[in-house]
C-alpha cells in the first residue's frame, strides 16, 4: 500500500491534488477524500448517511472527472459532504460507489474551499512501478 493517500500540491488560482492507490478502487476513493479535504474539515464529519453513484463515460480519466464532479454537485446541491468512499465496481468506463457521511451542518462541520470542479487540466492517471496516482487541478 502507498504510504501516503494523496498530498495537496500549488496550482495558480486553483487548487489541486496527486491522489495515490496500490489499485484503480483506493486510487479514485483517496481522490475523493482528497477532494473532500479541499472543501471541509473531514475530521468532523460523521458516516451517519451513505448515497449510491453510478457515473458511465469513455475512458477512465473522464470517469473520474465526472465521479468528483458528482460529488461537487451532491455537496452543493444536497449539502451532503463525503468522509469515506467505498467503490463497489469499476472498470475503463463504469463506476458504482456509495459515499459516507452525512449532510452538512454549520455547528458541527468547518467548510474550507468552494471548490467549482474537477479540471482535465493535466490529468493522466498512470501506474508508477507498484502503485498508481493521478494528479488533479481544481477551479475554486
């Protein structure tokens, strides 16, 4: 296993992240909470509530650009916010995950970034000899 989930990396008037995984599965969920720890202390958040995303596009970068995506939307529209990710099935062009946590509330959880979306700035999800990362630039 990579000894490290992901580290947040200096993008000029944006934000963004090098994601890690030993497979495709901990490389996207580790994206997730990479992304989730842009946009709100994930220490506070509780896996209260969980939600189902299925997310289908042409290849496996456009995958995970609509997968963050989705879960940009659901905190924004559904003020829902991620602590875990628990991917069910993926491959080049299909995922199916459930996310944790629980819907926002001003008391108890800090929000950080507002984070518009995952760019395809740059973007190349490759393997580097066991493990594999990705680097990912987001609009704020």
């Amino acid at each position: 296993m990579p000894k490290k989930k992901f580290e947040e990396i200096d993008a000029t008037a944006d934000l963004g992240i090098i994601a890690y995984g030993d497979d495709l599965k901990s490389l996207f969920s580790n994206a997730a909470e990479g992304l989730m720890s842009l946009m709100a202390d994930i220490n506070g958040i509780a896996e209260s509530e969980s939600l189902s995303i299925n997310i289908t596009a042409k290849d496996r970068e456009g995958l995970l650009i609509k997968f963050l995506n989705e879960i940009i939307y659901i905190k924004d529209s559904n003020g829902f916010l991620c602590k875990r990710v628990i991917i069910n099935y993926l491959d080049d062009n299909n995922l199916n995950a459930d996310i944790c946590g629980e819907t926002y509330n001003p008391e108890r959880h800090q929000l950080l970034s507002g984070v518009k979306a995952a760019t395809y700035h740059n973007l190349k999800i490759e393997k580097v000899g066991e493990n594999w990362q990705v680097k990912i630039i987001f609009d704020v």
